[in-house]
C-alpha cells in the first residue's frame, strides 16, 4: 500500500544513531537536517506539525476477514481477545496507515475467532476489567507521553494518533487494556519532518528496562521489557506480536530500519516486548 501523499517527509537524524524512522507518504519533499552538533533532539523541544493528518482508508492492521458477517474482536472472558484456535492462521496484511509502522505479514486478512462466548459486534470497544491507560512512561529513552484510545480506522484497521499529535501514545481500545491478560497494544509515530517523535528511542531499550502505564484509578502497571526486535515488514510474525494468550503483557510499537522510499518507506518495524511485573499506586 503506497503511504498517503501529503506528509512533507521524514525526519533524518544524526548518522551515529537510528534506532528507527516514521514512514512517509511519497512525494516527500526532502528530509529534515538537525543544526549542527544537536545530536538529541527531543520532541518536546519541537514546535507542532503544522499539518493536521488524517488517516486514509486503505491500509491498516485488520481486525476481521473481508467476509460479510464477519465479527469482530472476542468478548473478555478469561482469555486474551487476541486468542485464537490452533485452527485458524493469525496473520496481518496492511500498514498502519499514518506509520506508526505496523507492516505485512505473509498470508491473508486476520481473523478474529470467538473464544468461549458470542462475540461483540464489530468495531465496538468491549468494557475492561481493569482502568483504562491515560499516561505511558519509559524513564531509559526519556518518554513521558499521553496515551489515547485509538480504535479502527474507516477500513478496519487499526487507527493511530493524528500526525498534528505526534507526541502522543495511541492504545488500541478493541485489545486488552495494559494490566489485563494478554498483549495490550500501544502505537506512536518515530517522527516526522520537524524533527523526532514520541517513540524516536524506541529502539534503544533494553532487556530489563520499565515501561510505566498509568491508568484512569490512579494505579501503574509497571512491565519489564523482555526484547526489542526489527521485524521487516512483509514478515512480521503476528502469532507472536498478537497472538499469544496468558499473562499481562505490553508491545509498544513503531517502525524503522533502512529508508526504501516510494510506497515502502521504512523497510521494517520496531517492537518492545514487555511483560507485567507489578502494579502500584501512582
């Protein structure tokens, strides 16, 4: 799918370090150049994107087949709604549109299979067991960022913050909320033309750093990242990234990897796995 055509192109930072990179739309007009000697540009030192974008409608992360009828995610009970039967092939096709990077799977359109109840009609949020995520923190790479429900795009796919709020987090509010079981899914943008984004350093978390999500009664889910791996986008393994039931578990997810250009941009995507170790007051 070629990226949307009116972004004004990616932010080039530094060559010493490029944990990852935005996917812009074709036609960029050239990239941005940080001053000289201003190596850790931090998004909150940027001015907003002058552009207020709007996810298109092709594209996306599908939360169901193309098939008339069919549902959507499972209801909460007691099992992931990520969860699947041995029987039906988790895979991805699409992008995040505006590029928080989510790329191809090989295969065909996800299915969401019911699991142990009548499922919620399609595209609608399903009331969470625990509160939900208002604030998401990651002291290693310095993110201290809002999180806001985001939902499904006109497609069907999932949505991500408008590129006019790059230094937002968006959870994704048909999946689990952070602290419940299974994988919580949260996306950001890497960056854009003005400079770096929310999730710019993504790529340089480690094994055993914390990721905080506080949430709307005032308690934290505190995970512990367990890996931080590049995926190229036409292999991302979905069973993994979304597919897995059991305990409370986080992926913050983005792009980066080599700049391709034309309707590729960025050739892979970003993807901190981390696993629930506490809760706590805020």
């Amino acid at each position: 799918m070629p990226p949307p055509a009116s972004h004004p192109g990616p932010f080039v930072p530094p060559p010493a370090s490029r944990p990852g990179s935005f996917v812009p739309p074709a036609g960029d007009a050239g990239p941005f150049v940080p001053p000289a000697g201003d190596a850790r540009l931090r998004p909150a030192k940027l001015a907003p994107h002058p552009e207020i974008f709007t996810p298109p409608t092709v594209g996306g992360v599908p939360r169901s087949t193309g098939a008339p009828g069919a549902t959507g995610r499972a209801p909460r009970s007691g099992r992931s709604p990520w969860s699947l039967p041995l029987a039906v092939l988790l895979v991805l096709a699409g992008v995040f549109a505006t590029g928080a990077g989510l790329g191809r799977t090989v295969g065909g359109p996800l299915e969401w299979a019911a699991v142990g109840g009548a499922q919620s009609s399609a595209g609608a949020p399903v009331t969470p067991t625990v509160a939900r995520p208002v604030s998401l923190s990651v002291p290693s790479i310095e993110v201290s960022a809002p999180v806001k429900p985001v939902g499904d795009a006109p497609d069907g796919s999932i949505a991500v913050p408008p590129l006019s709020r790059h230094e937002e987090t968006g959870w994704y509010d048909r999946g689990p909320v952070p602290g419940e079981p299974g994988p919580a899914v949260i996306v950001g943008h890497v960056d854009t033309k003005s400079g770096p984004s929310v999730f710019y350093d993504l790529g340089k978390l480690g094994v055993g750093d914390t990721v905080e999500v506080a949430r709307e009664d005032g308690s934290v889910a505190v995970f512990t990242v367990d890996s931080v791996e590049h995926f190229p986008k036409d292999q991302l393994p979905a069973d993994r990234v979304y597919g897995h039931d059991g305990p409370a578990s986080l992926r913050l997810i983005t792009c980066g990897g080599q700049w391709l250009g034309g309707g590729t941009g960025y050739a892979d995507n970003v993807i901190a796995f981390a696993t629930l170790t506490s809760t706590r007051a805020a």
